[in-house]
C-alpha cells in the first residue's frame, strides 16, 4: 500500500440505510477496501444502486456502464487479494466529466455533433486516478462546450440540483456537483477556467477545488490544436468531493508527470507548521459583485474557524482583482472569437444564447459594438 493511514473504526454495513455503502466517505471507502473490511465490489454495487436511485431523476451521469463498472471492482478485490501494492483510491467510485478524455467513451462535450467521438486514450488526469485505483463509473453532464453557469445541453439534457430542482447544480461541472451531493459518487472530476469547479460545488453544497495552473498534468483538447493563451494559462482539473479530507486524498492521486503537459510540476509535500501564526487575507468585495448578508455571514464563520486553530485574520482589500477580472474576461471573449464559427455550426440554441450574452457584457467594458 502506499497509505500509512490507520483504517477507520466503521462497520460492515447492515440493512439500515444509515449504514449504506454510498453514504461512505472516499477516505472511509479506501481504507474499508484496503484493510479487507469491504471489498471494491460491495462499494461499487452500493453506489449503483445509489445511480438507479436518484439519477433519473437528476440526470447527472449521463453515461454508466454497471458491468464495466463491477469488472474493474473485481480486479481491484483481486489486487487487493494478492498482496499488490495500492494506490491511494484503491476501489473507490470516481466520474469523469463529458468534456474529458476516458478511452472508450465519446468526449461529447455536451454538444450533438460530438456524440461519436471516441476517445482512443485517457486524459493525463484520468490515468492518473485509473493508477491510483479509482473504479470509473460513469461520465458526469455538462452544458454544450463547458461554457455556461448551469448544466443543460440537447444532447444530454437538463441535470437537477439534489436539494431542490429550481436551483441550478452549477456549471460547468454541474453534473459533478450533483452526482457528489447526491452520494452516487463520492469524488467526481471536473475543471476549471472561471469557476467551473468552485460554482458547482457552491450551487450543491459540496468541496471544489481549483488547483495551481500545473499541479495535475492535463491535455488541451484536442491534442493536434495548440490551446489558446487563456486556456494554456487559467485551464485546470479539479476534484469535487463532500469533504476536504477527500480532497485532499484525490491530490494525492493526481500528482503523475505526464509528458503531454509541459506545464505540470508535482505537487510538494506538506510543509511544517511554522512557529509563528500564518496570516490569511479576508477579502468580502472584489468590486465585481457586493457580497449578501448570507455570503458575508459565511465569511464570518470561515474566519471564526481560521481564528480558533490559530490563525490570524485580517480583512484587506484588493481593487486590482476587479480589473484583473475585467483583463481575464476580455481575453477570454476574444480568443472565444476563434469558437463561433464551430459554435453556431454546432453548437445548442442554449449555447448560442449565452454567447450573445456574454459578448453584450464585454461590449461595455470594450466601449463598442462586440458582435461574436
């Protein structure tokens, strides 16, 4: 094993639905798996019942496969069996997102015209978890190009927000979001541009994270395109999970070089903590959008819990993110330029929609006609 972690005092499940498998942490599941406690299979059979639950309700994974899904449990109770070293996620159900590569599967990107279009080989991040022995369990929605603040497209349709459907999941990893809050997956794979990973995760009450631009080795699709500045310096993979201590767990798995990212550095080991109390910046305003009573009471709490584990606190301010933000925004609007043509080719009524949108936003701020 590459875990030293103790497994934790839990139990073999029993009939009540608190004891369900599913409702199980990543953590938990990894080291049930790993200690012999429950097998892969188990684990895996729990969160497809889980699936036929609650997702054709919510439609967040749009693509399962449950005997692929038991076959790879299976191998991972059999490496288990035989004394083979584990990694980190050993056994644990894991989604991938429609907008990434995963060999076998169609990286549809929540657009129709892509529907068939297979991929021959995994994303650097998706082999990644493969290695670290995560069981892929099926592909999570996302709206057409990954590039709207809620998760419908005409290929996949609508997904729901699990706690109440007139409440959007998030997006674009929306249908991450949902499959995590609603217990069919317990970590999910997304990412990241402008908040692709950390909306979601807001909108369902779960844990995102955007990582450093770098941190886990990725491919901008497609291979044969070199990626736009925007993309090639703001893009990341990101887990989403209903804990840090998942969180965490996931960066540990996604920390392989890969040769098709030249930007990926390894991730370094936890510092020590110093002797002295680190101090961490509260910042309520970006000169974006004013923070409500609810956001700001949240704050508070954030800062509260910071406080009691001996942190120090203060509230700064820093206008320059509103013209940073203003910078990102007319970069990426204009280097979009070059997608409209495939998007109003292919792209869903939605899709086009918020494109007029977004480039109505960005005439103010470039004084003019900005016509996609």
């Amino acid at each position: 094993m590459t875990t030293t972690d103790p497994t934790p005092t839990i139990s073999k499940p029993g009939t009540d639905s608190t004891d369900q498998l599913w409702r199980w942490s990543a953590t938990e599941m990894a080291q049930a798996v790993a200690g012999g406690l429950v097998s892969s299979r188990e684990v895996v059979e729990s969160c497809l019942g889980r699936i036929d639950e609650v997702n054709p309700h919510l439609n967040a994974l749009v693509e399962v496969r449950p005997d692929e899904a038991l076959s790879l449990a299976d191998e991972a109770d059999r490496r288990r069996s035989a004394g083979e070293e584990l990694g980190p996620l050993h056994g644990v159900p894991v989604s991938i997102k429609v907008n990434s590569d995963q060999a076998g599967y169609a990286t549809t990107q929540g657009v129709s015209a892509f529907q068939d279009a297979m991929a021959n080989e995994d994303s650097p991040h998706v082999a990644s978890l493969r290695r670290a022995g995560a069981v892929l369990m099926g592909r999570s929605n996302s709206p057409a190009f990954a590039y709207r603040w809620f998760t419908n497209n005409d290929l996949h349709g609508r997904t729901l927000n699990p706690w109440d459907p007139s409440r959007t999941p998030g997006g674009s990893s929306g249908g991450a979001s949902s499959a995590v809050a609603s217990g069919m997956v317990p970590i999910a794979g997304g990412n990241d541009i402008g908040g692709s990973v950390r909306y979601p995760a807001y909108a369902c009450g779960v844990v995102g994270l955007r990582p450093t631009v770098g941190r886990v080795a990725q491919t901008y699709h497609p291979d044969d395109v070199d990626a736009s500045l925007s993309v090639q310096t703001m893009l990341v993979q990101g887990p989403l999970a209903r804990s840090v201590a998942d969180i965490r767990l996931t960066m540990r798995a996604l920390n392989d070089f890969s040769h098709r990212d030249p930007a990926f550095v390894p991730g370094a080991r936890a510092a020590t903590r110093p002797d002295r109390p680190l101090r961490v910046g509260l910042v309520r305003d970006l000169g974006v959008a004013a923070p409500t009573a609810e956001v700001n009471a949240s704050l508070d709490q954030a800062a509260d819990h910071l406080r009691d584990v001996g942190y120090v606190v203060e509230e700064i301010e820093l206008p320059v993110l509103a013209e940073a933000y203003r910078l990102w925004y007319l970069l990426c609007m204009e280097e979009f330029r070059l997608a409209m043509p495939m998007v109003n080719e292919v792209g869903d009524q939605g899709m086009q929609k918020a494109a007029e949108h977004y480039y109505a936003v960005a005439a103010e701020w470039w004084g003019g006609k900005a016509d996609a």
